[in-house]
C-alpha cells in the first residue's frame, strides 16, 4: 500500500502502521464537569433548585418557583401535573419540575422521521427474528404476539409527534385539533432538553394575565378565602380601594410562560456558548517523549501510547487494515516481538481488518483478549466492562482466565469483572449500517 506523506508517495511496511488521518470527533460526548456549566447553578431571580444529578453527557435539576406571598400560597394544583403530589400544607414554591439536557449519542434521534421510522424496523426485525423460530420453543409464540403489539401501538402513536420550531430551535411536539402545540423536547446541537418544565412551558398563563394584587387579597382575606391567582373582578369586591388598582402575574412575581421561557433560553444560549476546541487532541507517549498533534503520515512505534480526547485518529498498516481510535480512548501498540497486540485501556476502536498480519493480531483489555480473524468489529472499554460488537466475520473472545467464545456477525458479548465472559447476544438491527454512519456499535 502507498501513503502521501510531506509531498512524497512512499510504500507502507505491512507490519508497521502509519496514522491517516486525526480530525475532531463529532461523537465528543461531553464530560460532567461541561454538563455542569449548561444549567447554572445561579439561577435567575426567585427559582430554586432542590436536586441535581449530573453525570457524562447529561444533567438533571429539579427546580422549584418561589411563591412571592408563600404563607398564603398553597400547593397549586399544577403540581399535580408536573410530578408532584398535591398537599395541604402551606408551600414557599408556587411551581415545581424538573429538566434534563442530555447528549444524543444516535444522530438519527435528531431527525424526527427517521426516529419514527427507526422502531418500526427494529421490531420488524425482532419479529422476523421470532418468526424463524416459531414452533421450536414453546414461549416464542407469546414474544411473537408481544411484539407485533407493540408494532400496532408504535405505528399508532408515533405519528402524533412532529416537528416545530419553539424559541427559535427544532422541537419535538403534539399538536391537537385547535392547533395547540404541547412541546416534549428541544434540540439544539447533539442536546436534546426536556422534562416537565419544557413540557408545561408553553401552557402556562402569560405574564399579563391579571390578578388581585397581594395588598387586594390580604383586604379579601378578611371577608371570604379567595385564591390570589384565580383572576380578578374586582367591580364584584366591595373592599377593593380603587387606588390600589389590580395587579398581573409578573408584577406580583408569579410564575408565569415568559419567565419559565427565559430560563429554557438562557439554558439554549449556554448550549450554543460553549465552543468546542478548535484543534484535535491527541497524544502520542513514546517512552518519556511526548508526541503532541501527530501527523498524518507519522510512523506509530511498538511501545507508543495514543490518548485522545475531543478527537478521532485512524490508523493503517501496509494491508490496508483500518482501526479508528476514537475519543477519550487510551490504546498502546504493544512490544511483543511474536505478533502484533494492541492495548486498549479505555474508550472505544472501531476496526476494519481485511487481511491478518502474518504475526497475527490481538487486542487486550483489563477484562478480555479479542483474537481478530478477518473482521469489522467495534470494542468499547468502561470501568470494569468489556463490550464487543462484531458487524462482519468473527472474533475470538476471551476472559483472563482463558474461557472463551466464537462472536459472529452481528451480535455483542460482554466481558466484566464481576460477572466474567457472558454468551453473545443478536441484536434486532443491522449493525453493519450503524458503523458505516460513524455510530457507536
């Protein structure tokens, strides 16, 4: 095989491998500490936040409103259709919910048609798998009517779903026969917003809605209990001082559709604000020299450490055979002199192999040992987990320990160190399609 290399063409050694090329990865899944910054934990006047959750690639706040007169406010009854249970007691919010912004791993999730059309050829194909079965095992047949249930109810509710512009970003919506749009997400870059503050937002009253001011219903307190928020009319209200006039919403300091608008906004401005890293972060260790922006072109020694971070590098040998390394992934081209081994730590390789080194080759994990024979197949290290996905031939898979198992086309199998090798499990989709779109496998 001929690389391009400085302006010269020059024949590759089939037992050595060259980088080809190191771009930023778009699958660049952000880390807690970015997930941190998209909700603020200075939030705006008058919210408060009782929990966040937050974790690689997601975030979840619950949030409450506060209630500007909060020894007169009750728990309002749209708790009850935000998640929370109605009370009694007197609440110092008058608005509850919760949000979450998490990263969308599938790129198809972003496109509204192909996520309708997406489970309908997953469970086409969990049902055609059953049907090769039918008759063999005597429980297949009630995973078969199981399935073809849910077809029926996907293809039903499914098309209820479109796709609307909301606060100036594409949303997923239902929209009913007036015209009425309820809003379930909002996507703005690979995020995806949502949760009941996003669900309600739209439906909540308008900041001028009028309202008896504070000082009007403290005077109607005396009289009979009348809910401060449930409007005004006040040529009905003998104790009303017409000098103190009516009040709305906002002026009081109420939840109302603009505020809770304001914040999805500030959110969205913080998503689009976060600029990724201009330039690819990659890392070659050799020995204690430290290789930094490696070039296309660039030999990798037996011994090298390849650590990426917001960006993919890929390598070829002389055969032709392709392994993509993509971000935050720590792999290490062992020195072992009697065939070719790679050292995955971390992070996740999707591999092409066309044609064996005549070494042969392996991939080492902290839980396994991937025997390649002529394969596409992706490998993902976590923790204590293994996870590989073959999309075309088949992979000798193995523990430490030495049990072993043949992974063919188009199943995955797990290795951890709790559980040890598990058998491998054919997934209802076609994989090979996934890895030629750049999706995790």
């Amino acid at each position: 095989m001929m690389m391009q290399s400085g302006g010269k063409v020059k024949k590759m050694d089939d037992n050595k491998w060259f980088i080809e090329s190191v771009s930023c990865s778009e699958d660049s899944v952000q880390s807690k500490e970015e997930m941190e910054k998209i909700i603020p934990s200075d939030l705006p006047h008058g919210w408060e936040e009782t929990s966040r959750i937050s974790g690689k690639g997601y975030i979840h706040v619950k949030l409450g409103h506060l209630s500007p007169y909060p020894k007169h406010e009750q728990v309002p009854c749209l708790k009850v259709l935000v998640g929370e249970f109605p009370s009694l007691e007197l609440s110092k919010y008058d608005f509850v919910s919760d949000l979450t912004v998490s990263w969308v791993e599938d790129k198809d999730m972003l496109d509204l048609k192909k996520t309708n059309e997406k489970p309908f050829k997953e469970l086409e194909e969990a049902k055609r798998k059953l049907e090769q079965f039918k008759g063999d095992i005597k429980f297949f047949p009630k995973e078969l009517k199981e399935v073809e249930a849910l077809l029926k109810n996907v293809k039903k509710e499914l098309p209820k779903f479109k796709e609307v512009r909301y606060l100036g970003e594409k949303a997923r919506a239902t929209v009913d026969e007036n015209g009425r749009k309820r809003i379930f997400s909002i996507l703005v870059n690979r995020f995806s917003i949502y949760g009941s503050l996003v669900s309600v937002a739209n439906q909540l009253d308008p900041g001028s809605k009028p309202i008896h001011s504070i000082s009007c219903e403290k005077i109607w307190q005396k009289h009979e209990p009348v809910r401060i928020r449930d409007g005004c009319n006040c040529k009905a209200c003998s104790c009303h001082f017409e000098s103190e006039g009516c009040s709305t919403l906002k002026k009081e300091g109420y939840i109302h559709r603009e505020e809770v608008e304001n914040l999805l906004r500030l959110i969205i401005f913080r998503i689009r604000g976060e600029k990724p890293e201009k330039e690819p972060w990659v890392e070659i260790m050799r020995g204690s020299k430290k290789i930094e922006s490696p070039k296309e072109g660039m030999e990798i020694k037996k011994g090298d450490i390849i650590k990426t971070k917001n960006a993919e590098i890929k390598i070829k040998d002389g055969l032709d055979n392709e392994i993509a390394i993509k971000n935050n992934t720590e792999v290490k081209l062992s020195e072992s002199e009697t065939e070719a081994i790679l050292e995955q730590t971390m992070g996740e390789i999707r591999a092409k192999i066309k044609k064996l080194p005549k070494d042969g080759l392996k991939v080492r994990t902290p839980q396994a040992v991937c025997g390649v024979r002529g394969t596409i197949f992706g490998l993902h290290v976590e923790k204590d987990v293994t996870t590989i996905t073959v999309v075309e031939g088949k992979v000798e898979f193995s523990d430490l320990k030495g049990n072993k198992v043949i992974v063919k086309e188009n199943p995955f199998c797990i290795c951890s160190k709790e559980q040890g090798l598990q058998m491998p499990v054919t997934v209802p989709f076609n994989l090979k399609e996934k890895f030629e779109r750049g999706e995790g496998v």
